[in-house]
C-alpha cells in the first residue's frame, strides 16, 4: 500500500525509474526500458487505475516560437525611415516570456503603397499582424489586411488612448487629431 501512495503526487525527473512493467504499464508521460517505467518528463505523477499504468503530467512550460503565419500582438519601439522595431509579446493569442524581436517594414503595412511609416505606426503603439518571415532570427511582420494594424494608439502630444470616432483617432484628453493603419479590432483587442 505504501508504494501505491508514493505513485501518485510524486515530483518526478526525466528518467527517474518509477515502477516495473509487471506493476503498471507505461502512460502519458512515460517510457519502457528494460523492464522498467521511467519518466519522460519533468513533473508529477498519477496512476491511471483503468489502463492500470503510471502517468507523468508535465510541469514545465511549452516554449513558443515564432513562426510563419502565427498571429502576433507586439509593441513599436523605433520606427526609422523604411521600417519600425518591434516587440512581439503574444503569438496566436497566448502571452509569451520573454519578448520576441521583430521588424515591420514599410512594404508590409499595407496592400497598397504606404509612402510615410510614420503615417501607419509610431512608437508605442501596439499593432496586431501576422508572422511572415522568420529567416535569419528575424521576425517579419505584416500590417496588410483589415483584420490587422494599429489595435491600440497613443496621443504623441500628451499620451492619452486615443479613441477611434468613425474612422479618425481622436484624443479625448487633449483633443488632437491623428491618422495610423488601424485594424478592424481597434480599442477591443484582447490583451490577456
């Protein structure tokens, strides 16, 4: 019985013998070597009685990497000339830790041709888009689409949420008036 409660609960190491084929069969979590159920993973385990085998949940967590066509939320840093520098922080609608870098350039903002960046986005902003180069550890984003752009902006004379009134972005603070590549989801994107 005292090896029965040592199954269940138990932080495990990936390896860690836990018990004999004869016992319990290998599940989730796990691998049969030599006779033996050992871990695959660092976490906790669990007995299965039905399948009569030995679980392990994992504890550590997924590590999500950019990829081309993933939906990426991030933040403007600089924006130069011909691109803006970017800080990807959510990719297909989870929150990730640390920051991704990222770049947008001026040809991927929208479908048409976008003569001023500074038009479209500026520092601070937090623009959704989609992943569409990721060679060389450089995270490519595309603005283009109505589904994507500017989802939050920033008044650049006294910093207040600018709040989008039938397509303009207007200040309520201050009252100034501001143009940027807008997504559809303007000022109800989900950040969380």
């Amino acid at each position: 019985m005292a090896k029965k409660q040592r199954l269940d609960g138990r932080e495990v190491f990936p390896g860690e013998r836990l018990a004999v084929i004869e016992e319990y069969g290998d599940g989730e979590g796990t691998y049969e070597m030599d006779g033996d159920v050992r871990s695959a993973e660092l976490g906790v385990t669990r007995r299965n009685q039905a399948a009569r085998s030995v679980e392990v949940e994992k504890k550590t967590p997924e590590i999500i990497v950019p990829e081309e066509g993933m939906v990426a939320v991030a933040e403007v840093g600089s924006v130069a000339r011909r691109d803006a520098r970017v800080d990807i922080f959510m990719l297909d609608g989870r929150l990730i830790h640390p920051t991704y870098s990222g770049v947008v350039h001026i040809s991927d903002i929208s479908r048409d041709y976008t003569k001023n960046i500074d038009l479209a986005l500026r520092s601070g902003d937090i623009v959704k888009g989609r992943i569409v180069n990721v060679k060389n550890r450089l995270n490519q984003m595309s603005l283009a689409g109505n589904e994507n752009g500017v989802v939050y902006a920033f008044c650049s004379r006294c910093g207040g949420l600018l709040e989008n009134n039938r397509g303009r972005l207007t200040c309520p603070d201050c009252g100034r008036v501001e143009r940027r590549k807008t997504a559809r989801s303007y000022g109800r994107e989900e950040l969380v």
